[in-house]
C-alpha cells in the first residue's frame, strides 16, 4: 500500500483507492459475458482485461497490433480474441468495428481505455490534434459502430482522468482542434479527457433505459503512459511511486467496477473515481457542452475517409 493509500478510507459502496480490480470483482461470476477492451496490452488495460477472464468473461481484446493484442490475450483466459484497432486510423478503428461484428457476440461492456499523453509538441492526426483525436474521436467511432451489439444492460466506460480538469480555459477548443493557437502538453490531454468524459454523459442521455455509460479516473499509476514525460518526470517517478502513486490492480479496480460490478448498475452519466461517483469540473457536467462536442465530432467523423 502507497503513504497515500494509508490514509484512503473506503467509500458508500465498500470498496475505494486502495480496491485492487480483483477485489471489486471478488465473488463475481462474469461466465457468458463479453466486454470489449481497448489498449489490453498495456499498463491498467491489461490487469482490467487479465481480470475480466479470471472472473470467466470473454475478453475481446484491442490492440494497435495483431502481435500485441495476441500476447496479451494469451493471460485472459481460454475465450479471449485479440483484435487490431489503431484508434488514430479511423479505417483501422472501422475494420475493428467490423472485427467485433463478424464475431456475432453481445457486447456486456465496451472499456475505451486506451489513450495517449501530453505530447511535448504538437501533432495532428487527420488535421486534429492527436491527442484529441487517439483519444476520443478514435473511440468515438469504435463506440457509436457498436452500439447495436451492447446488451440491453450494456455498460459503456471512458478512461477519463482528473487531467480533465486541466484543460484549456475554454474547455474544449471546438473551433480551433487542430491545436493552431497555444498548443500545451497537459492543455490538449486534458481536452481530450474531458471529451472522454462529456461523451459518456452525452450517449448517456441517447441510450436504451437499462444501458449505462460512464467515465472513470484510474488514479495516478505508474505505466507507460508517461513516455512522453521529460527526463526529470521519467526519473522521479519510478522512485516516489511505491509512496504516493496507486499500484496497477489498484488502477484497473474503477474501470473494472464500472463495467461488471453490481453496485454500478443502473448508474448513468457519471464521473467515477477510487471506484465510487466522484465530482468532475464544472466543463464536465456541462451538458451544452457535451451536445456540441457530439455534434462536432459527427461532422469530423463524416468527413474522414
Ligand atoms: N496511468 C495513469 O496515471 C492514468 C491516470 C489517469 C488516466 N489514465 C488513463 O488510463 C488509460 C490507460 O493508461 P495506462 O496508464 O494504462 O497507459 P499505458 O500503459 O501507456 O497503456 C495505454 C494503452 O493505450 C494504447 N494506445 C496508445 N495509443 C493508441 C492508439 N493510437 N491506438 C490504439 N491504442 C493505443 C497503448 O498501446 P501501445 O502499448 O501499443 O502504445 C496501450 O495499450 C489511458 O486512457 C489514460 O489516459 C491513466
């Protein structure tokens, strides 16, 4: 347990920071269902996915790579799949729709966790800032060419992050997405955290009574996510990590609650975090916002090739 982890209680549902994804999932019997996963071969994606097959579910398991998402997929038990997605090639993330499709199963959960971050300079992807594009649009597509296989208690989870909060002044740029004004690291991963946030609020308030979405904050954890980081950020946090940062299983524990346990179901259109409803910023509970933000996004998405 981290210094920080000492001092963490647990919250109204029982569990809370120091929750493991095994311990959330304790006693569950996910035998017969199947969840999608993005990035299964890394950091908390792939503790979620290793946890969602001990507990008997079928993995379908999304990698940028078919070498990728079938090492990784060899740890989640018999059933797991491994799929290609590269969430920043829409053709990629429209051949893995049709992937998920031929496979013919009822999708119990779809985990956008997937992600990308701070790049230290600006790049684009399809004209739009990469960030904001990996992050969200990538699974913007993924999603909304799935939901008519999401089960009618089918649960939707965003990896979020409490970077959300760090976004640009604005929010969310949607009249500048390719970043050409004032470009920061921390700015654009914080816009597409909350883009990942205000989509599951906005399909929340479009799906079928009984069908959920969600998003989550992981935690702080120490994964690859941070290759990006300067030379003193990669230095330092391998050695406070152990002290103030979550650990991997505890990382995986909210987005795995979210999408299989119990005291989740039902609940629609929230932030979560140390596995309980937590609050998000003022820009993440703006539904005019999320409305836009759809809208937009439609349109940069009918106009991809
Ligand atoms: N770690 C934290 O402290 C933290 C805090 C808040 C939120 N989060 C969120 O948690 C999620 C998981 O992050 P992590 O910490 O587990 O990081 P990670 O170990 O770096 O895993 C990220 C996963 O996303 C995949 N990915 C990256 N770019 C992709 C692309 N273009 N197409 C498809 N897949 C792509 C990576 O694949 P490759 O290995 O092939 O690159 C990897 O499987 C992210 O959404 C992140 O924003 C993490």
């Amino acid at each position: 347990m981290s210094l920080i982890g000492l001092f963490k209680g647990k919250g109204p549902n029982g569990f809370g920071y120091n929750s493991t994804a095994e311990d959330v999932t304790s006693g569950l019997d996910l035998t017969g269902k199947t969840y999608l996963l993005t990035g299964c071969n890394s950091g908390i994606g792939q503790e979620t996915a290793r946890v969602l097959g001990l507990r008997g579910a079928r993995v379908i398991g999304a990698a940028r790579s078919m070498e990728k998402a079938t090492a990784a997929c060899a740890n989640f038990g018999p059933d797991a799949v491994p799929i290609v997605c590269e969430l920043s090639e829409p053709s990629s993330v429209r051949a893995a729709v049709q992937s998920v499709r031929d496979l013919g199963h009822t999708l119990d959960g779809i985990l956008c966790n997937a992600g990308i971050m701070a790049l230290p300079k600006r790049e684009l992807q399809h004209g739009y800032e990469a960030q904001f594009f990996t992050n969200h649009v990538g699974h913007f597509i993924l999603v909304t060419g799935l939901l008519n296989q999401l089960a009618d208690d089918g649960r939707v989870v965003m990896t979020s992050s409490t970077a959300h909060t760090a976004t640009y002044s604005e929010g969310i740029r949607l009249e500048d997405l390719a970043a050409e004004n004032g470009y920061t690291a921390w700015g654009a991963y914080g816009q597409s955290k909350l883009s990942n946030l205000l989509f599951a609020n906005h399909l929340a308030t479009k799906m079928k009574p009984g069908q959920t979405a969600n998003a989550v904050h992981p935690g702080v954890i120490m994964t690859n996510l941070g290759r990006h980081m300067n030379v003193v950020a990669r230095t330092l946090f391998p050695v406070v990590s152990p002290l103030v940062l979550k650990t991997i299983p505890q990382g995986a524990a909210t987005q795995t609650l979210v999408a299989t346990n119990p005291a989740a179901a039902g609940q629609t259109g929230q932030y979560w975090s140390d596995c309980n409803p937590a609050k998000s910023s003022s820009f993440g509970k703006d539904a005019a916002l999320a409305e836009k933000l759809w809208a937009k996004t439609e349109e940069i998405v009918a106009e991809l090739n």
